[in-house]
C-alpha cells in the first residue's frame, strides 16, 4: 500500500467535517480509499483511524457551537426594560417603584443583592420602566410576565461665545434680551459630559436663588454649587458596568460638557479670547438662566453615553424642575418607540418642559438625522459672520483664504518648500494619518493634507508636526466644499476649500519646486454669505417620520468660542480659559439658551408653542439678502435648513403659534402604524389605538408641512393669536414648482388675544411636478399689519 499522505488525511477530515449528511461522509471515505489503492483490509486501519478523527472532530465542533449558544444566551448586557404599570395602584414611595421592578427578575437572582446588583435605575418619570443587567434567557423569561412590555438592549449615545449674540441680534442694553430679563428663572438641565464649576462663565454675580420648585442637588461642594450652578449629578451605573470604572463626579473631563454648558447660559466673562483670537465679552444665550448638569457621558469626547444613564439623566432632571432641557448628542434614526430620547423626552413635554436636541453631524448626506421626534426641536448648525483668517499664499502668487485659531505671531512669511502627503499615490497618505508621512522628507515644509477618513483635523496637524514638518494646509474633501472650520491647531496651519486645495495641487503639479507659506490675519467679521448651513449639519428627510419636516431650525454651530476647563498653551489660569468647538453640539444648547429666554418672557408658553415661535419666524436669507447658502454656496435645501436660521428677537413675537398638546402626539403615533403597545411606551400609559381616530402625519399641528403627492392632499392648521387683538392675516403662498397650492379662508380673523382659528391647505401636482425632481419646496406665510408668520412646505413626489 502506497504511503498514507498526512495531508490527505488531514484534507479529507476538513472535507468531511463540512458534511452532516452521512452518504456524503460514506462517499468522502470510499472516494478516499480508491485514491489510496487500499483493499478493504488494508485500508481498515487507516479508515479506523479517520472515523475515530472525524468522529472526535464532531465532537469537538459541536461542543464549540453549544458553548458559544451558551455564553451568547448568558452574556450580561444592559436593557432597558418597559413594563405596564399596575391598574389601581400608584407607587407613593420610590422604595415601592423598585420592588414592583425587581418582581420582574427572575427567581436564579431573587437575593437582594443579586437584584441590586442587577437592576441600574429604576424609572419614576419619564419611562414605567427600568434598566436592568441581563441575559438573553433571562429576557426570554420575563417575556411570559403578564405586565412586560419590552425589553432592548441599550444603545450607546454619541456626543455629536463671543459673537453669536451680537450676530444673533441679542444686545445687552436694549431689546428681547433685556425684555426677558436674560433668562432670569428659568432652570436649564443640560445632559452632557459634565462641567468645570469654577470657572468664571458659571458665577453667580447677579444670579437670584433659584425658584422655590427646585428639588435638585449639587454633588460639588458647597464653595462650587451657586446661584448659577444650582445642580450637578454624574449617572454612570451603566458605564461602570461595561468598564468596570468607579463613581466619577459630575466634573469635566474632556470640555464638551463645559462648552455647551455655558453656550446656553454663561454668565458675561469680559476679556475673553482664545490663543489671541476673538476678543470679547464672552456669553451663553441666557446669562440669567439657571443650570443644571446631569453628566451622562464619560471619558474621551468620542466615548460614547449609554442609554441607560441618559434615561437615569432625563429622569431626574424632570423630577427636580427644569424647564429647558438640551441634549447635544444622539444616534442613528430609529422608530419612536425604540429611541429613548424621544420616549424620555416626550415624558418632559407631558409636564411642559421645553427639549432641544442637536441633529446629529452626518452631513451633508441626506437623511442622516438624530433626534426626529416631533415634540423635540432638532436643531442643525450654521456658521457666523466671524472668521479667524489664515490665508495659504503659493509661490504663484495666489493667495487661498482659509482659517485657523492658532496664529502664530513669529511665522515667516518667506515661502517654504511645499509638498503634497500623498505625492507617493498612497490614497491614506493624503490623510495624514498616523504614520503616514514617514516614508516622505516633509522636514520645515509646508505640508498639503487632506480632509477626511475618519482622522481629527487637529491629529492631522500633529501627524505634520510629528515628522517634521514647519506647516499645514488642510483641504477640505469634496462634500465638505466651502464649509471651514477654525481649530486650534499645533502647528502653524489653515483649513481651505475643496475648490482652494485643487488649485494648491494644480499649482503643485505645475512647478518642480513649489512654495507656500500661511498669513495669519486674525479675527474678521462680516462674512455676507453668513448664515450658512455648514457640511456637517445632518440633513431631512426624517426616516422615522417623514411626514414631518426635519430638522426644524439651524442655529450657530461652525468655530463657536466658550468656556473651557483646560489650558490651550503654557497659559495654566484655567479660570479664564476659553475655547472654539464646532458641531450641532453647539448649535443645540445656543437653541435652548433662546428657549429659555422664550420661558422668561412667555411663562405660559407650551414646548410646542416656543418650537412654532422660533420656527416661524426664521430667517431664510443671509447677511447679503439672498437665499442661505450650503456648503456648494448655492442655495441650501429645506432638508438643511428646516425652517430657516434662528431670529430670537421675531421669535419673542411671533403672531401666531401652532400649539399642540402632549396629547394630540397620541393619534399621529397611531397614525404611524404602531402597535397599541408602542404608542403606550411613549405615552407613558395605555393606549388603544382602535379606540382614538388616527390621523396621518402631516395633518399634526405642525409649524411646516411635508407632503407625498400622488393624489391631492388637503391637511388642516389651527393657530392662536398671540399678538394683538383686532388682527387680519392673509396668505401669501410660494408653492413648490409643480405644486398648486390653495389656502381657505383667504383670511383669518382675529378680534382678541388667545384666540383660535382654523385653515386649510390642498397640495395638487400640476404641470411636470415629479418629472423633474424628486423634491420641491415652497412657503406659506400669514400675514398681518405686524407680522409675517412662515411655514416651510416640502413635496416629495411618488
């Protein structure tokens, strides 16, 4: 008998450890002994042996498939666990709430302490709910519980000024901002990653105690808590248990908390600037506004905020008296029913509290939106009129804007050697990465990176610095365009355009030796194409509920200066520190600074009513009274302004509003599809679907319109006067080109204050509507011998 090849064994095992049939395995063995020239009696040994290994490989595989079912089944994660409260009984004592929740567990972790240990909050307010460490058996178990609602794994959150004021029209002596006394008395909770108290954005020089209806704490001490800082708490149960880190105080560790903490409400800070750069008086929206910090996220900015603790946040934050609540951070769209946010904060609206949220930085791609919902203003970001001007000069002669914080007072401003990073070919070398330039002589050169693939703008600049390199320019990609962002960068630098970086490389291409070098000329205002809807911004439609137009407002977000808990040079007075972020984390709590001073000055105001105030009244041209422009600089679509850019003094007087209770949301929920289980998760109590009249999305009260037109649709609006009595409004319509739109009354009359009226809308296709576009979109405006009162209009097509 010929020599039995190993490997032929070994093929032959790996062949038939891929067949459960057992002819298949006979074949695989015969066909094996065929190719050995082995009598049967020969061969039996051989094949003895072969059936033994692959028997025992079965075995094998099947008890790795069985244990990996197992640790599968028995893997400890967080969910968040939604259960029907029981008919008759209301819980008077948490203590209660939280024995009702552990009769959930199962009986294998029935101790006390196993519970305690299992169980992470214990919803009061804004779920009938609770989070809990469990398993997939375990969740399978609690299913046969009659009173089980849901339960979903969590979903990890992510964390998506001088000027802004004064651009925004808000002046210290005169207008809205004296008229709301600043925000004096209003309490805004904001969920973030904490805040650094002592510095001087968050005194209390001025600050009255705050309103008898606080109930909250601040686990800082005394010498930190204030009249301004009146609460700080740290939620980190669920963080703790995926790192296994221990309790951490509701300080600041990475300054995103601290930015937008006083974005909303800092206090005045004169004399304020970073690295030299846009001096100023530097204040949040509400300077009189009180803040309350509930640090949800932790650790690095990229980190991200379990659910579970955000629930725990928004929990206490309802149940100690805020009035404005500003979340800048968010995921991926999800259905109503599956994203706690909405479900959390349609709980806050229930009890009047005003919710603002950023819509997340996936742009300028459409339908990348967080935070749909319709009772919560998604807020997208624009840029302001102040630029930190760095300018690439070439050795052409051609001088390339662009920006930069860092502006170093000792650059030469004789040209030096200018090289591409990605000269080699090398696609991840253009990036600058880390550990891209090493193979490339880029030592006191001008280094040309570009934007993008997933590498910070600033780490780019420590790439360049790392190797060597004397300078950088950064050009944007392609969707980022014209939209510029200034960053503290590390080394001399600028951020160009798409449309600049191409000239650089044409010019690059053109000569054997190229040069450049950088002008700094610090701080510039009065950029005419401001406001523009930076590329980041995310953008509409809205996935979850495209019915509703979203986002609903965009507001400043691009190079925005605010408080900072770290020093951004040898500078170690961390008190006066200030520093400029971008992102619709920044837009959204200037949005909520401005709700507040709404709730100042219009105590009675609804949520919804402050949202239709703010979006009736935004802008939709720029400085130079053209259309708000995108990063193309052509006119930005409805899908990135929403309704347009915030104007805080109109919204202070709107006209008129369209209120929506916490109740009408009810039988638009149904009106989605959901199940009467679904809706009732959101509405925090039974919900029977059959038994409410439905209505489709764009028949909700809602300040914009976005209609499907196949057929004709005709939606209904009521609005309340909230301006004078004796008032006539009467339409004026932009209809979206292929679109008849027709309004009834012709107008509406009003002859007092609080007053309600109701009109109509018919959305017909006309023409080559649909033929040419997928989308269009239009306005109607109600207008009085005061006001001017605008509702977006999008049309998609079928």
């Amino acid at each position: 008998m010929p020599a039995l090849s190993l490997n032929s064994l070994a093929i032959y095992i790996a062949l038939a450890s891929n067949y459960e049939d057992k002819n298949n395995l006979a074949f695989l063995l015969f066909y094996f002994m065929r190719k050995s020239n082995c009598s049967l009696q020969m061969a039996a040994t051989p094949f003895l042996f072969l059936i033994f290994l692959f028997n025992f490989y079965l075995e094998i595989a099947h008890a790795a498939e069985y244990t990996a079912e197992i640790t599968e089944k028995n893997y400890l994660q967080t969910y968040i666990v939604h259960v029907s409260k029981p008919e008759g009984i209301t819980f008077s004592q948490t203590d209660d709430l939280e024995k009702w929740h552990k009769s959930f567990l199962p009986f294998s972790i029935a101790s006390s302490e196993k519970q305690q240990q299992r169980i992470l909050y214990s919803y009061q307010n804004i779920i009938s709910g609770f989070a809990a460490r469990l398993t997939q058996e375990e969740v399978k178990a609690m299913e046969e519980i009659d009173a089980f609602v849901s339960a979903r794994p969590e979903r990890k959150i992510r964390l998506l000024t001088t000027h802004s004021p004064s651009f925004l029209g808000l002046h210290q002596q005169m207008g809205f901002w004296k008229e709301s006394n600043f925000g004096k008395g209003v309490i805004i909770g904001v969920l973030d990653g904490g805040i650094f108290p002592s510095h001087p954005s968050f005194s209390d020089k001025g600050m009255p105690p705050p309103p008898a209806k606080w109930k909250g704490r601040c686990d800082f001490n005394a010498s930190e808590c204030n009249n301004k800082l009146i609460g700080a708490r740290s939620f980190n149960l669920a963080a703790k248990a995926m790192k296994a880190v221990a309790d951490e105080p509701p300080i600041d560790v990475d300054g995103h908390g601290t930015h937008t903490a006083s974005t909303a409400a800092g206090g005045f800070v004169d004399n304020a600037d970073t690295l030299g750069n846009a001096k100023g008086t530097a204040v949040g929206m509400a300077p009189y506004a009180h803040l309350a910090i509930y640090k949800v996220c932790f650790g690095d900015p990229n980190d991200d905020c379990p659910e579970s603790d955000i629930l725990a946040g928004l929990d206490t934050a309802v149940q100690d008296g805020v009035d404005v609540l500003s979340l800048s951070l968010g995921d991926v769209s999800v259905p109503f029913f599956q994203d706690n946010i909405a479900i959390g904060s349609f709980a806050a609206v229930q009890k009047g509290i005003f919710v603002s949220c950023a819509a997340g930085n996936s742009g300028p791609f459409n339908a990348t939106l967080s935070n749909e919902a319709p009772w919560i203003l998604t807020v997208g970001a624009s840029n302001i009129d102040r630029r930190i001007a760095a300018t690439a000069k070439l050795g052409n002669g051609e001088e390339l804007d662009g920006e930069s914080v860092f502006q170093p007072s000792n650059f030469p401003k004789t040209l030096l050697p200018l090289v591409y990073a990605g000269m080699n070919g090398k696609p991840k070398s253009a990036l600058c990465g880390k550990g891209a330039l090493e193979d490339m002589d880029v030592k006191d050169k001008v280094v040309l990176c570009e934007r993008g693939g997933g590498i910070a703008r600033i780490a780019k600049g420590e790439e360049v610095k790392n190797a060597g390199g004397a300078a950088m320019i950064l050009m944007n990609d392609e969707t980022s365009g014209f939209s510029t962002i200034a960053d503290p960068h590390v080394l001399p630098a600028t951020h160009v355009s798409f449309a600049a970086g191409l000239k650089i490389k044409a010019y690059i291409n053109s000569t054997k030796t190229p040069t450049a070098t950088i002008l700094f000329k610090g701080t510039v205002i009065g950029d005419p194409l401001s406001p523009a809807v930076t590329s980041f911004s995310s953008r509409g439609p809205s996935l979850a509920s495209p019915g509703i137009l979203k986002p609903d407002i965009i507001g400043p977000g691009v190079s925005i200066l605010a408080a900072w808990p770290f020093p951004l040079d040898n500078n170690t007075d961390t008190k006066s520190t200030f520093n400029i972020m971008s992102g619709t984390s920044m837009a959204c709590p200037h949005l909520s600074g401005i709700a507040a001073l709404l709730k100042s000055s219009h105590p009675d105001w609804s949520p919804a009513a402050i949202k239709s105030a703010i979006m009736t009244t935004a802008d939709i041209l720029n400085m130079e009274g053209k259309s708000i422009v995108d990063e193309t600089r052509q006119p930005a679509d409805i899908f990135a302004t929403g309704a347009g850019h915030v104007n805080p003094s109109r919204a202070n007087d709107p006209g008129l509003i369209y209120d929506i209770q916490p109740d009408d949301y009810v039988p638009y929920l149904c009106g989605l599809g959901y199940k009467d289980e679904q809706v009732s998760i959101i509405a925090h109590r039974p919900i029977k679907c059959s038994e409410k009249p439905s209505i489709p999305e764009g028949e909700l009260n809602y300040p914009s319109f976005s209609v499907t037109l196949g057929p004709s649709q005709t939606f209904t609006r009521t609005v309340t006067n909230v301006g004078y009595a004796n008032s006539v409004y009467v339409p004026i319509i932009v209809p979206p080109p292929g679109v008849e739109v027709s309004v009834k009354p012709p107008k509406l009359y009003f002859s007092q204050v609080n007053q309600k009226a109701t009109y109509s809308v018919a959305f017909s296709p006309i023409g080559n509507g649909g033929k040419t576009s997928k989308f269009a979109q239009g306005y109607i405006s109600w207008v009085s011998a005061k006001h001017f009162v605008r509702s977006p209009i999008s049309v998609r097509f079928e």
